[in-house]
C-alpha cells in the first residue's frame, strides 16, 4: 500500500491520474481488502454466487451422490439425474453473476450446479475467496509463548507410560535434513488429553543439492537407522509404538514415501509419509484418496496401492494450519483439561517450545 501511495500515484505528477485495479482478495488483511477499506478508492464486487439457492437439504443430498461417484470413478450419472429431476426447487431463490458461464460437456445444465460443485470441491475458504471476493480467516492468532509451551509438564516421566487409558502411541518426526530432525513420541489418553513423553532434537547435515541417488539414499538410511532407534526405546520400556508419521515434502517425498512402505522389514516400525497443506490449498476430495478425509486429514496412495491393498506407496495429506491452530489450543490448556497437551517431567523443553 505504501508502494503504491509513494511511487506509483505520485508518477502523474501535477496532473490528474486514473488508476484501474483488477484483483481477487486473499486474505481480509491483504492489499486488495486494504485499497477496499481506502475511501480515496471507489471499489466494485462481483461475486459468482449473488444469492445462494434455498433448499440446501436437495443439494447436500446432491453432493453426498456426488461423493460416491467421485470415489467409484463412475462419473456423475446419477446425481446429474437427481439435479434434472429436482432442478426448480434445487435453484429456488439462487441468482448468479453470469447465468450462461457453464458447458453441458462438462456435465452442468447451469451455472449455479457448476459454482457450488466448485465450492463443495475447493472448500468454503478458497471458494469465499476466489469466487466471492470475500476472504475469510479459518484460523485464529492465539496468544501463545514458548514460555507457556514449555511449562505444560505433567507427572509422567521421560518414557512412562500409563498402565490404564491409553488410546494409541505414536512417533511423529519433521524433517530438514540441511539442518536438522525432529521427533517426539506422543501418548493419547482416552480422557482426550496427551502427554509428549520423549523427544529428541537431532542435528544433521545432508545437502540438497547432492546428486538425487545420493540424497535419496543418505535419507533412507537415516531414517532406518533413527528408526531402529525408536524400536529399541519402546522395547526396553515395555510398549508399542503404533505408528509412525514422517514429514515427507519437497526432497524428500521418495526417500520417505518407500522407506515406509519397507519400514516394517527395517526397523519393526508402521510408518506414513505426511504432507501438510496450508488451508487455502488442501482439498476436501482428491482423486488419490483412499478413504474419507477426518478431521482434515486425506489418506491417499497410489495407482497400485488403490488395485490392491497393503502394496504401492501411501501417504496422508492435512490441514497443516488447522493442526498448528490445534496444537496451539493444547498447549493454551492447563495440563489434565480435556484437550490439552503436556511434556514429560524432567529434562528441557526450551528449546522445542521455541
């Protein structure tokens, strides 16, 4: 905004100038939603959807047909039949910007099916957004410090775990490899609280820009070598570690997607690749699934993986902003509240809570 008002305005000089901006808001703090709140700027909205359709109970009916077509690759028959057959009550009461911006070839009889078949596909916050000029914020700025993550300590000590109410254990490890690893072995209690009751901060180097064999190699091996690591932990204190998610974007995606295909021949471990996607870009439905997503979460695989099961590379794509906003709202919870999340007692978690 300073940009625009120091050295684009001023480009007139004595003279009167006329500036045109065509743009699609991101965000509500933006530049677009910036100019907007600017009353030397005159703003004009065009949104697809004017009015939404009133009769949502046919159109979730639609979408639920729509769903199991998109899973069965039958293509959309069915629910395109329900549609015709519903179609005055389903567009009662809904007006579009432009009524003819849709193509029978693709399967829509009107504009209002082809915009909300996008929104229900990209997800409320994309749709507000790229359609409606009308960002939204899903995720809320908590007032947090690495002070208060670090003092969430609770009674269980390094690798204790309950004897009763134990819900799953699990491994989770980030990765970058130019720098550094990171793990954590986490308890879920069946009183929906859960306790961190080890982690390791490992310091390593393996460059990006080394030839892809190498790389790929180097990473595998550590990741078998950290995970006999973790197998011995839990063996030694007598419980098992029921799965294992590692960070598997960018570089690292083959290395770690066929490391934990073999994980269970290497280190006796169950391993997923996960890959987290910020808000605006996760997808509520993607062709690659293998299950519903929960909680914003996908399991996904790949072509052999979908023929057959337990063979082929699977992975799980989620919501990395509605997580980082959950974690943030554990660690905001006194220690023993429902949701909340704590350390094990003893040793230092500065440098983690950082």
């Amino acid at each position: 905004m300073e940009a625009i008002n120091k050295d684009i305005i001023p480009l007139s000089g004595k003279e009167r100038l006329s500036i045109l901006q065509t743009a699609t808001p991101i965000a509500p703090d933006d530049l677009v939603e910036k100019i907007k709140q600017d009353k030397s700027w005159r703003t004009t909205i065009f949104p697809a959807i004017i009015d939404f359709p009133k009769n949502l109970e046919l159109w979730n009916e639609y979408f639920k047909m729509w769903d199991d077509e998109n899973v069965a690759e039958t293509g959309h028959s069915a629910s395109l039949s329900f549609y015709k057959e519903n179609q005055e009550r389903m567009d009662e009461g809904s007006k579009v910007f432009n009524p003819t911006r849709y193509s029978e070839k693709d399967g829509h009889i009107s504009a209002i099916q082809k915009l909300l078949e996008l929104q229900h596909t990209l997800g409320d916050q994309v749709f507000s957004s790229e359609y409606q000029m009308k960002p939204v914020q899903m995720q809320f700025a908590l007032p947090i410090t690495p002070k208060l993550v670090a003092s969430r300590v609770s009674t269980l000590k390094e690798l204790e775990v309950p004897e009763e109410g134990v819900q799953f254990i699990c491994a989770s490890t980030d990765l970058n490899l130019s720098k550094y690893m990171t793990t954590v072995i986490m308890v879920f209690l069946r009183n929906q609280t859960s306790c961190v009751i080890w982690h390791k901060f490992r310091r390593c180097h393996i460059p990006a820009n080394i030839p892809e064999h190498d790389y790929y190699q180097r990473v595998y091996n550590l990741l078998g070598e950290h995970g006999r690591e973790l197998k011995k932990l839990a063996d030694e204190h007598h419980f098992k570690i029921q799965g294992w998610s590692i960070d598997c974007g960018g570089t690292n995606w083959n290395a770690v997607l066929d490391f934990a295909r073999n994980s269970m021949k290497v280190c006796g471990l169950p391993c997923c690749g996960f890959a987290g996607k910020a808000s605006h870009t996760y997808r509520s439905f993607l062709r690659s699934r293998l299950k519903e997503d929960v909680n914003r979460t996908l399991l996904c695989g790949d072509e052999e993986e979908r023929k057959r099961s337990g063979t082929g590379r699977r992975w799980m794509y989620h919501d990395a902003d509605l997580f980082h906003e959950q974690a943030q709202k554990g660690f905001l919870q006194e220690v023993g509240n429902i949701g909340s999340i704590s350390w094990f007692n003893g040793g230092n978690h500065s440098e983690w809570a950082v």
